[in-house]
C-alpha cells in the first residue's frame, strides 16, 4: 500500500473560509475520538469519587437552598416569581450552572490535554466536542431531577417543554462560543480563569437566576440589558410554561452567536497551535 507523503509549508495566505471549512469538517470528523475521551474522563471523574455523580449537583444545590432559606425566614424580601419559589431558584441555578460550564468547558478541555498537544497531532476540535459530551451528560441528568422537583410541587406541563431540549442546547451554543473566545488567552495567562470565575459571580446577581426582575430601579436596568438575562429567562419559561416576553431579544442573541461561532471556531484552530508551542 502506497504511504501517504504530506508537505508542511509556510502558507501566508490563509483565508477564512477555508478555516472555517476545516475546522467543521474536524468538529464532525472527531465525534469518535470525542466520545472516546469523554467516556475515558466521565469513568475516571465517578471511578475515583466516593459520592460519584452527587457532585454535579453539589453547587447549584446550595446556592438554591441559601436562597430558599434567605426567602422562606424572611432575611430576604424577593418579587413574586409566578412559580414556586423553590423551582424557580432551582430551575435558575441549575440552567445558570449549564451556562457556565459551557463558558469552561473549551478551556477546561484544552488545558487537560496540555500534555499531549505537541506530541500527538489530532484535531484539536476534538477537545471541544469531547467537554460537549461530558457537559451534556451531566445536565440531563440535573434536569431529570428539575422535572421531579416540578412534580414535587404539582407543577403542570405545559406543550413548552417540548422545546426545551432546543433551549437548553441554544444556551451550551452560546456559552460555548463564549469559551472558544476565552481559550487561547486564558492558556497563557492562568490569570484569566480567576477572572472569568470572579465575574461570572457577579452577573449571575444581575441575571435573574435566583431572583425575578424587579419593577423598578437600578438593578432592573442592568437586568434588561443583560445579554445573559433572555438566555435564562426563556429556557426556564420553556420548561415551566412562563410568559416568553423576551423571545425577540433571546431569537436576536441567538442568531447574533452564529457569525460569532464561526469566527471562534477559526480562532481558536488558529491559535491553539501557536499557544501550544510557546508555552
């Protein structure tokens, strides 16, 4: 069988188009690969933690029972959510939980396989769709318990939900997209994640997770134009059967974040290599 023989040269005219052609064909190429090393790191994380699966829960859990807690004895005084206030900061911290690790998830990835990048040439897309698989395991397994906590409370369904598979999965875009801008900066400079993780804290309180939009004042403002606002408020009314006041806004993100993905997607394929070989 004849070997395959490949020149590597400098190219100084590298078009977008071509990028992006590529970097799709390895996004859908690697989807083997991409499970492969998902399975590997989804038995690895449960095979060596005593509460296993527990831990995906652990952190929107708590921050949902503070508030429960802070709204039940009075510490708080919130606006009314039109649902049980349990599902809504429940459904609001988990859908928020989702979203961020979407945010991570590229950088997570990339940087776990530091080790390997300058050894085995692969697809680096490869990385990005493995975290995607990991980040859809465990969110539906965190939305199974939403909808029992949602029988709990006799919530009915509504014919809504049927898109909320859709909704949830628009959120992982957008957050992803996100992630794939952050990457190759935040590789250089570990700084970076302490700064994302710093200010992500801070807009989940100007996001209507675990707290309605007030009628008035500052802090309904920041809410309105909060670009991460739509994003929650309408997978939460999908699941729950809310008023979707915010569709146009969330339909105009959404379709804004294609352009966007695109160009991350020939970002990140372009700077990985070079970030790779500098640190």
């Amino acid at each position: 069988m004849a070997l395959e023989t490949r020149i590597y040269q400098k190219d100084n005219h590298l078009k977008f188009g071509r990028l992006l052609k590529a970097s799709v064909q390895d996004v859908l190429g690697s989807h083997f690969l991409a499970k492969q090393l998902a399975l590997r790191d989804i038995k690895a994380q449960y095979r060596q933690s005593y509460f296993g699966i527990l831990w995906a829960f652990v952190m929107p859990l708590t921050t949902a029972f503070v508030w429960i807690f802070l709204s039940s004895s009075g510490t708080v005084k919130l606006s009314d959510t039109g649902i049980p206030y349990p599902v809504y900061v429940f459904s609001g911290t988990l859908i928020w939980s989702v979203l961020k690790e979407a945010i991570n998830t590229p950088t997570a990835s990339t940087n776990s396989a530091r080790g390997i990048l300058s050894k085995i040439n692969f697809p680096k897309e490869a990385l990005v769709v493995s975290g995607l698989y990991k980040l859809l395991f465990s969110s539906s397994i965190k939305m199974v318990l939403l909808l029992i906590l949602m029988l709990v409370y006799h919530m009915s369904l509504s014919w809504y939900i049927l898109f909320f598979p859709l909704a949830l999965l628009a959120a992982i875009f957008i957050g992803t997209m996100i992630g794939l801008f952050i990457t190759p900066v935040s590789m250089l400079y570990g700084d970076v994640n302490k700064f994302i993780s710093l200010g992500l804290s801070f807009v989940m309180y100007i996001t209507p997770v675990v707290y309605a939009i007030p009628d008035s004042g500052i802090m309904k403002t920041l809410m309105l134009y909060n670009p991460l606002t739509p994003i929650i408020e309408v997978t939460r009314n999908v699941l729950t059967g809310g008023s979707l006041e915010f569709v146009n806004y969330y339909m105009m993100l959404l379709l804004g974040s294609i352009p966007l993905m695109c160009v991350a997607l020939v970002w990140y394929r372009l700077s990985i290599p070079i970030i790779v070989e500098r640190v």
